[in-house]
C-alpha cells in the first residue's frame, strides 16, 4: 500500500519536477472523460482536454497520460492502481468530443482493451459477505510534454447510450426498494414494445449505471437495435440492492423462494402504467446469471404477461422446475444463449436439460443458441483465439449476434435467418 502511495504522489508532481527548472510554473486545465461500454465492461476511451488549442502538428506523441485508480470500499491491487495509458491518436474538438477542425479542445483517443484493468472505471470488490461491481475513483494527469502543462482537474464525464437513460428511478413495494434505469424512444406515434433487462449477481446496489454498464446492456437502447422494434423500444433495467437469487437467508436456484421476485414485478408493471405508450402486448423480460434466474421465474410465475424472454448463463436450475411449470411455460416465447464451458451456471444443470423438456413438451417458439465458448466477437483482441469466461455468454445476446438453434441450424422466422433481437421484434402476445 506503501508504495502505491508514492506512485500517486509522484505521478501528481511530475509536472512540478519536471519543469522545476522554468522560471514560471507550467500551467494546469481541466479535462472532461468519455467512459464507452464494451464487452467486457466499461473503460474509459477518451480524455477530452479543454482549451489546449491544438494545430496541426499537434500530435499523439506530445502527451503523457497517467492514472490512478482508488476506492475508499476495498483495496485495488497495486498493479491495477496507477500507472501509463497509450495514446492512439489525437484530434481536435469541441468540449465533448465531437470532431471540429477549428475546436479549441483536444481528444486522446487511448488504447482499450479486456486485459488493461487501467482502463476500467469500475472495480469488482469484496465487501462483506458478497463482492460486487463499484465505479472507483479514477484520477487523470495529462502532461504536455513540450511545455510541461498539465490536466488534472475533472470537468465532467459523457456515456455515449447510458446518458440517454432516466437513471433516477425508484421503486419501493412492501418495503423493498429497486432502483432502475429507464430509456424512452423519442417521437413515438404509435405504442412500442419494452425490453426489460435484468443484471447479473456483480450489478447489483443502487446506482442503475453499474447494472447497465458492468457489461454492455445498454446496447439495447442503441440505434442498431431500436431501428429493429420499428419506431424504437422502452428499455427498463431493474436493478437490486443485492442480488436477484437472494433467499434471504443464503442464495437459492430455485429450491427455495427468492425476496425480489414480487417487488421487481410490481415495478414492472408500475412502469407500464406510467408510460401508456409501451404496448402491454409486446413486453420482454431477459438477463444473464442472476438476472437469468430471475427472467425464467418472473415467466414461471406470470406466464401470460411476457410476449418472450431472452435469457443467458440461465442460473435457475431445472431440477427445481417441476414438469407441471414446464407445460405452464411451453407456450412462451423463449431463446437461450449459454456457453458449453460456463463454470458458474454449468449448462448440464441449468438450460440443457430444460431446452429439452419444453421441447418435448411440445414447445414450439423455443430456441437455444449453444456456444462452445464466448470469444471476442469484434476481432480486436484475437477473434475466435481470444476467450472470455465462458460464463460471459450474454455479450452474444447484447451484440444480437445469436442466430442459431441447439442442433445448429438458423433460427427461421417467415422464411428468413433471424437474430435473437429481429425474432424478439416479432413477437406479440396473442389476444
């Protein structure tokens, strides 16, 4: 701990040391950052400087940017603590971001990826008798290396999508209380379906980011999969204090009842009474892990409410799903995702024996897309040759790029492949 501390200080006083020699200390500014979710988590991407007046010759390689990153809720290890981004390039801009030739500002664009935890604005921490996901504190110094200013004052923060969202929500039923966040399509002329996202067991807590960040879930509310629920859809991202599989006392898979189940329903169907612009019609339920859990009990207990669910890393275990329930559900709309090596909510234990009890049941509209494992779907980081946990299945359904059945063939829907996202879109409760 000892020689984190040293770091930060030296990091904070290098401008001071060195240009100890100048006559007039060099000047410091304020800078504003740009946190982007992806795949695996939020990073930050952008270090937008205000008034650096840039020229043309201003480049990549006449900066310096350091950071530290702390947490008054839990100890970071000292090599995720501070240390060096890399800079891919510069342009100059207004003050968030946005590309202009003539802006006074400046934008770093910095080097991401899944294994640069310096990156990150979230920690995952232990705290007490369960570990979560927190935003930490993230401290930048941006050093002009030719003049020796220096940004290190925070002026704001942007979250391309997450800004868009209500995060103000809050739902309290028979004294629980669920915090969520919240996106409108704009200009609506007609009623629009609501996608609810419900977040995995490191998402939990009361600040609704964390559940639509801690992986990409916000992705639901980004163009290219609005343009796909015709003028657009509600996004609703539940979040609980703890975790969805809570019992109480201990965490269940279904043996068991949980807390929330009745508190999140009811929030559900306050937020559909509110915004008499969501079509009770066309209402979907998903998550991953806990939130799997959750989704799959949620069309257990209200089976006639849902138009379909999309679930992945599905935690409920189908041993406590009894056949009675199978034939209660076998009607509902469903797709799965689930990777063949996830540890944590082992297939053989969860959706494979239950994909195939509905579909022996006689379930018509049910799909499993069956992963070998989750890779890096954008090819940045090695494609098919870089693995993820392959508990991490939900990063197929965020990017909608499930598009197949258990035995492999394309899921058809009138006659064309579709993605798990274009047959959501299609789905309607029938009158």
């Amino acid at each position: 701990m000892k020689k984190t501390v040293r770091i930060i200080l030296l990091l904070l006083t290098l401008p001071l040391l060195v240009w100890a020699k100048n006559d007039n200390p060099p000047s410091t500014g304020k800078y504003k950052l740009v946190i982007e979710g992806f795949d695996w988590g939020p990073a930050v991407s952008k270090v937008i400087l205000h008034d650096a007046n840039p020229t043309k010759e201003t480049s990549a390689a006449d900066f310096e940017v350091f950071v530290t990153r702390s947490s008054t809720l839990g100890e970071i290890p000292a090599a995720q603590a501070s240390g060096k981004r890399s800079i891919v390039y510069t342009y100059a801009s207004d003050e968030n971001g946005n590309r202009k030739d003539d802006g006074t500002h400046l934008t770093l664009v910095l080097a991401v990826s899944p294994v640069n935890p310096l990156g990150s604005g979230i920690q995952y921490l232990r705290m007490g008798n369960r570990a979560s996901n927190v935003w930490i504190d993230y401290g930048v110094n941006v050093i002009h290396t030719k003049s020796g200013k220096s940004w290190n004052e925070e002026a704001g923060r942007i979250r391309p999508i997450v800004d868009e969202f209500d995060l103000t929500g809050k739902f309290t039923h028979e004294n629980t209380t669920l915090t969520y966040g919240a996106f409108s399509p704009k200009n609506l002329k007609t009623k629009a379906p609501l996608i609810i996202w419900l977040h995995g067991g490191g998402e939990g807590g009361t600040d609704p980011t964390i559940a639509l960040m801690g992986n990409k879930a916000f992705n639901y509310a980004s163009p290219e999969l609005q343009v796909l629920f015709g003028e657009g859809a509600f996004v609703l991202a539940p979040q609980t204090p703890t975790f969805w599989m809570n019992a109480g006392e201990g965490m269940t898979r279904g043996k068991t009842n949980d807390i929330y189940n009745a508190a999140v329903f009811a929030l559900i169907q306050d937020f559909v009474a509110k915004n008499p612009m969501v079509d009770p019609a066309r209402i979907y339920v998903g998550g991953c892990s806990n939130g799997g859990y959750m989704s799959l009990k949620l069309i257990l207990e209200h089976p006639d409410y849902f138009a379909a669910g999309y679930i992945s890393a599905l935690a409920y275990n189908h041993e406590f799903i009894s056949d009675a329930q199978v034939q209660k559900i076998k009607n509902v709309p469903m797709w799965f995702v689930h990777a063949k090596d996830d540890m944590t909510t082992k297939p053989d234990e969860t959706v494979v024996p239950l994909y195939h009890r509905l579909k022996q049941a006689g379930a018509k509209n049910v799909f499993f897309t069956y992963y070998d494992n989750v890779y890096d779907i954008t090819g940045f980081y090695g494609g098919k040759d870089y693995r993820y946990n392959g508990h991490w299945s939900w990063i197929y359904s965020h990017a909608n790029v499930a598009r197949t059945d258990f035995d492999g063939s394309p899921v058809m829907l009138n006659g064309r492949p579709v993605t798990i996202m274009e047959w959501m879109a299609a789905q309607k409760k029938k009158k």
